[in-house]
C-alpha cells in the first residue's frame, strides 16, 4: 500500500484473514480506515474476509511475516500467528518463528515509518499460573521444553522485543494480552474447546471433556475483543500495556459442556479424555488495568455470545 494522499489513516492488520483479525478488519472499515491485510493462509482463510471481496478500502496481501515487509501505513496490529494448541503444534519451529522473527520485521517496519504498533499477546504468557485470577504484574509460570512452549516462549519474546524496541528506539508499542475468545469464523477444526463442543453438540457426537473438566476457562466473546484492541491502539501513547484483554467470568469446562447442550438443544452425551501436556488449571483474567486505562469492560456474556457462534458452526455445517 503506497502511502497517498488521502487524510484516511492507513492500519496495517497482519493475521487478518483469521479468525480476531477478520473482525477486527470489519470494524476498521465501519470506522473509515484503509486496511492492509496482510497474512500466509496458514490457518486464516479467504473467506473470513470474502464478504468484503471487491471493498475500495481494503487491499490483501499474502505475505509470511517471517520476511520483510515493506509498506507505508499509519499502525499496526500485529496478530499473525497460529492460535490453537493443534495449529501452533503442526509446526512448532514455524510458530517460534513467526512470533520472534515475525515481531522483529513488524517492529523494523514499525520503527522505519515511525508509527504505533500493537502486539496481540496471549494469557499462555502466563502458563499454569500459580496466582488467581492473573494480573499484568504476575510473570507467570511457563514449561521452556514443553510441547505448548513455541507458542507461550515465543510470545513471551515478542513481548520482550517490543519493549527493548520501546526502550531502545522509542517506538510506540502496545501490549495486549489476549485471553480465551470465541465467535464466528473460528475455525471449525481448531481443536479449541468453544469449537469442539458446538460442533460435536450440532452433530449429536460425544462431547469430548479433557481431563474431569473442572479446569476453568473465561472467554471473551470476539466483539468485545476487538473493542478492547482498537481502545489500546487509540489511547495515549504512555499506555503501553502489557493489558490483559479478557471476560473475567469464569466457568468450568464441564459447565460450558452444560451450557452448549442447553443452547443447541442437542442430545450429546459428555464424555471424558485424556488432559493434555501443560493443561493450565484455571485462568482468568483480572482487567482492572483495562477498566481503569482504557474505559474497557467486554458486554456480552457467555449466553449471549454462544447463539451466534452456534448459528455460524450450523451454517458450516449446513453447507457441509
Ligand atoms: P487465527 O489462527 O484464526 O489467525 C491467525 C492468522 O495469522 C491466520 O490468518 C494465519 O493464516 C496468520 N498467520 C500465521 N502465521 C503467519 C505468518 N508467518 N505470516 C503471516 N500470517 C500468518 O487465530 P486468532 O484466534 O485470530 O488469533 C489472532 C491473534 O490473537 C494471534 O496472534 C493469537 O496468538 C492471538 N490470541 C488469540 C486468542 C484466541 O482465543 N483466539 C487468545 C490469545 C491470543
Ligand atoms: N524491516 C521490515 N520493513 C521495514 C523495515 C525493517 O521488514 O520497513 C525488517 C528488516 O528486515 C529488519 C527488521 O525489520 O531485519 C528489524 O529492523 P531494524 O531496523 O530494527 O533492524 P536492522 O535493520 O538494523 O537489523
Ligand atoms: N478442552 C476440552 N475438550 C476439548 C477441547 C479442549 O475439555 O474438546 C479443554 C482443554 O483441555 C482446556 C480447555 O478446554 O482445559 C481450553 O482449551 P483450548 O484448547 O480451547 O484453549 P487453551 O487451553 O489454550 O486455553
């Protein structure tokens, strides 16, 4: 994208063909801004941003942030990186790459052009964390070795990358550390719990509970996500994060189980299996941070948030 010039501001949303960025590309659109994609189609996919095929303020570029990049743009989001454990896993030695290399070249491009970047960071900064709920200031307690370290380790790096670039550099960095979110587009075979259950639950399958499924999960539905971001992006520049984005409400996996078999009406039976290496325990976040700097509390609850996920799963499902 050649800088122009048009007075619209030009955001750079890299990952945006998956599941966060196509939302967060719908609602800079809405805003008015022109938007560079820019993504691998590792795990996104064209038609997370199909409905916008043809939008004079969007331009897509297929791209691996392990590379260079080259572009004139105002901000940047960076979210390229594979999310689920069964994505981030395929490929671990990629996953490493992507957040590190891939955060380095997003900072050089960031730091040439002299404009605000935001990183999406994740609650895995956190691994199996001892304190309850997390806040910012917790440094976590993460496996270095184990088979979810390229995911947790190389967003923990990234992080350290933006903040030596703030400190070296003086660039204008932003920190967000995302925690569980769910809604459409997510993708069907990601292994995610909010995925599996609806999509076992519309197909009458067993429900599939990892462990005895009292480990704890809040999840944020992904418009709330997305607000939080774009409050990040836009706040004053001393607001650097790191800020956990997230729904503190906490639940149990056995009774998100419960409540999406209530939702879907479905006649699946739950089922237990094996825990996974590293499951972290509980997790939820404490968003007093996000209150206080940003004005930002997420609105919509579970209840409400699951109809339209389950709608979306339904329509996938529909046309096979
Ligand atoms: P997603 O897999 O749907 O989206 C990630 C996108 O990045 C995909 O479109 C993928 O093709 C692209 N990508 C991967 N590697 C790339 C590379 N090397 N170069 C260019 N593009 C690449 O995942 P998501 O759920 O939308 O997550 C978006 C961001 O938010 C990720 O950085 C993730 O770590 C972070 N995050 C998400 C959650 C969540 O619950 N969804 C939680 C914490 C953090
Ligand atoms: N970079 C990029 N686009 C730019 C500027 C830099 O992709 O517009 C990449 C470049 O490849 C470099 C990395 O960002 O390797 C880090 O840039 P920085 O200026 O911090 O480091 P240097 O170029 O001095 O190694
Ligand atoms: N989980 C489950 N059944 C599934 C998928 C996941 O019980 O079919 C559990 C998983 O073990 C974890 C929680 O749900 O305790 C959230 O898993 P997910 O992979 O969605 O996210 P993360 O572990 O990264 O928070």
């Amino acid at each position: 994208m050649a800088r122009n010039y048009d007075s619209r501001k030009r955001t750079l949303v890299t990952g945006g063909a998956g599941f966060v960025g196509s939302h967060l590309i719908d609602r800079l659109l809405e805003r008015g801004n022109e938007v560079l994609c820019v993504d691998n189609l590792f795990t996104g996919a064209r038609r997370n941003i199909a409905h916008l095929h043809n939008h004079p303020r969007l331009e897509f570029l297929r791209h691996d942030v392990t590379f260079p990049l080259y572009v004139e743009v105002d901000e940047i989001y960076n979210l390229a990186c594979p999310a689920s454990p069964i994505h981030y896993q395929h490929d671990p030695v990629q996953t490493t790459k992507t957040s590190v290399i891939g955060a380095i070249n997003m900072l050089g491009l960031a730091k040439r052009l002299k404009v605000p970047i935001l990183q999406a960071s994740t609650s895995e900064v956190y691994g199996d964390p001892a304190i309850h709920p997390q806040e910012e200031s917790y440094w976590g307690n993460v496996n270095p070795i184990g088979v979810r370290s390229c995911y947790d380790e190389g967003k923990r790096c990234a992080e350290t990358l933006f903040f030596d670039y703030h400190r070296q550099h003086g660039l204008e960095v932003k920190v967000a550390r995302i925690f569980n979110t769910y809604g459409p587009r997510m993708h069907p075979n990601d292994g995610r719990v909010v995925s599996n259950f609806v999509v076992q639950a519309l197909a009458g399958q067993p429900i599939t509970i990892y462990g005895n499924g009292a480990q704890t999960r809040s999840f944020c539905y992904v418009s709330d996500l997305v607000d939080g971001l774009m409050k990040l992006m836009d706040s004053p520049a001393e607001v650097t994060g790191p800020i956990n984005i997230g729904n503190p409400v906490e639940f149990t996996i056995r009774e998100l189980a419960e409540e999406v078999i209530r939702l879907t009406g479905s006649s699946s039976e739950l089922i237990e299996m094996p825990l996974p290496q590293d499951d972290p325990k509980q997790r939820q976040p404490n968003i007093t941070q996000a209150r206080a700097k940003l004005g930002w509390e997420p609105t919509v609850p579970l209840a409400q948030g699951l109809p339209p996920t389950i709608e979306y799963f339904a329509g996938l499902t529909d046309r096979g």
